[in-house]
C-alpha cells in the first residue's frame, strides 16, 4: 500500500495542502474522505476544461501500518510523538529503525520534506483529520497561531481552543513550529474530528467538509460555458 493517497494541482503557483488521514490507523474516515476530493477535483477537470486550480494537494495515510492493520497504534500514539529532540535522533539513525512508529514518523517526515521541495511554496497548509471514539460531533482544533484560527472560524464548525496546548508531541504542533525545515513558508496547521469511527457518515461525508473549505481558496473561477 502506497502512503500518498493522491495529489492534484502543481500547475499554478499557490498554496501547498498537505493532508492527512489516519494518523491513527483505526479511523479510515479521513483516507476515504481525501480518495473522494481527488476523485472530485479530476471529475472537474475533466467535465469543465477550464477549471483551474492554484496551488497543489497531496493526500497521505497518517499511520500506514497501523491502517493496514486496522488499529490505532502499533507501540506508541503516532500523534504523541513530535517531539523534536526524537525525530532528529530517528533521522540521524535512521537505518536503525525500520520498523513501529519510529518508521512512520522517519517516513512522514521525508514525504513532507519532498513534497516541499516539489513544490517551493510561500504557504503550506497541514490538514489532520480524525475521527472519535465516542460521539462528540465534528469540530476543529487549531493551532493558537492567527491563520489557523482564522481558518478554524471559517469553516462553521465548533472550535476547540488551546487544546494543542495541553496534548504532548501532536503532529501539527510540530508541523506549525517549523520543524518540517519549510523556512521562509509558513505552516498552518489544524486538525479536525469528524464524527464517530464507525458512523457512517463520518467514513462519508464528514471530513470532506474541512477539505472543501481548504480546497475552495485554491479553485480559479472559471467563465461558466
Ligand atoms: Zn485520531
């Protein structure tokens, strides 16, 4: 199984969205939800020739052997983990760890790191998307920096402040400090959870709504024909 779910756009300068699903490889709402964006975007494409996009998005499967196997974590939560002084030390040594989270994070890190030299952006944007065990309904979770509240505002859902204060090690954090070395582009990381595991609407529909509100800056309005 391949960690890149899709990519679209690349063509026209903008903004690079990097998003993912499944961090925690018991929730495939996020992958199916970043399967049909793709879908969309090329059905577009193709039906309006003139649809452009600015920009790319490139879609990734969080925890990639936490979700072929189904469950949330192999050893340790791969959203705990971003501590900058470990995932220096993983990629220092890094043939020494092939396998458990410690290769996931290794190999995040480089999809990132290619997928910012690709595409040499003034703007990055991290989407995590979740999905809960219990049934609190859908809503963000911002960084405390301006454009990810900004962003969180936009998108109508309820918005749960300062909660990246108190988790230890969560992926967007250290995305949004920087650590992804993606000086001088900016980060502007947010997570959302969408609804319960195995409600079907949030395997559906949910986490499309944080994608179209992210994809929508991105889309060129085109003359209708
Ligand atoms: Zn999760």
């Amino acid at each position: 199984m391949n960690r890149k779910i899709g990519q679209y756009g690349g063509k026209l300068p903008g903004t690079l969205i990097l998003a993912f699903g499944a961090l925690h490889g018991n929730e495939p709402a996020g992958v199916h939800a970043l399967e049909e964006v793709f879908r969309i975007l090329e059905k577009e494409h193709s039906t309006h020739p003139g649809f452009k996009f600015r920009g790319k998005m490139v879609g990734f499967i969080g925890h990639l052997q936490a979700f072929e196997k189904k469950v949330r974590f192999l050893e340790k939560d791969l959203n705990r983990i971003w501590e900058p002084d470990f995932v220096e030390q993983l990629l220092h040594d890094k043939n020494d760890h092939t396998a458990g989270e410690a290769r996931e994070i290794i190999e995040i890190f480089e999809s990132i790191r290619a997928e910012i030299e690709a595409f040499p952006s003034q703007k990055i944007v991290l989407l995590d998307l979740h999905t809960t065990s219990a049934d609190g309904g859908i809503f963000s979770i911002p960084t405390d920096e301006t454009e990810s509240l900004a962003m969180a505002r936009e998108l109508h859902v309820p918005v749960i402040l300062r909660l990246q204060d108190s988790i230890e090690g969560p992926l967007l954090k250290f995305a949004a400090a920087g650590h992804f070395k993606t000086a001088p582009a900016t980060v502007t990381a947010i997570a959302f959870e969408a609804g319960q595991h195995d409600d079907p609407q949030s395997v559906q529909r949910a986490p499309l709504q944080p994608l179209y509100a992210a994809c929508a800056p991105q889309v060129v309005a085109t003359e209708a024909t």
